[in-house]
C-alpha cells in the first residue's frame, strides 16, 4: 500500500500502511476518537500523534495527561504555535523530566488537574 493511502479524510475509514500500522479515521469528534484509542490500546497508553491543531483540541479539553516536546534548534520561518488556540483553559504543567542529548532536549510535561 503507497504512503498516500494513510492520508487523513473527512469519511470515517480504516486504513492499514506499510510496516503493519493501521490507522482508524474517525470523524464524530476528539472524545469519540480518544475513545476508540483507549479501547482499541486496552491497558496501553495512549499516544496522540498529529499537528498543532489536534494537539490544541485535547489539551484544551483537559484530556492530555502527559506532553513529551523536542526541542530542536531550526528555523523553518512559519508553522503553527503549539499553545496556541486554547480558550478559556486554565491549564498547568509540571516539568517531569528533561533529557539533554547533541541536537536536542526531550521535555516531558504532566498535566496538573
């Protein structure tokens, strides 16, 4: 199957991609698609992949437990703002751990509720 394939899609669908990596498209909202997850990972977590915007939709909703950024020193002159687009939220993070390495800092977040 060609990577075009696991394209996103506006139909709900399910798609599996070269390596063994399925992907569930689903279109009736963030907490139906976390949903899903949970029950699909059963005692595994969960691991949201995606933009900015997806990023901002759960963390908004309060539903994000724990934020891993890596940090990298390159500028690409444009993108999104990963806080960005938030609302009213009131949210707080506490830094959990930081991992130095040549190139990179790994940051890991947990969320305060």
């Amino acid at each position: 199957m060609s990577p075009s394939s696991c394209s996103p899609t506006t139909r709900a669908r399910r798609s599996s991609c070269k390596g063994g990596t399925t992907f569930v498209f689903v279109t009736d909202g963030i907490e139906a698609a976390l949903a899903k997850a949970r029950a699909a990972a059963g005692r595994k977590d969960v691991t949201l992949a995606g933009g900015a915007s997806a990023f901002q939709q759960y963390l908004a909703a309060r539903l994000i437990d724990e934020v891993n950024i890596s940090v990298v020193p390159l500028f690409l002159q444009a993108g999104e703002r990963l806080f960005d687009n938030l609302g009213s939220a009131e949210l707080r993070l506490e830094q959990a751990r930081v991992i130095a390495a040549p190139g990179v800092t790994h940051i890991k977040y947990r969320a305060i509720r």
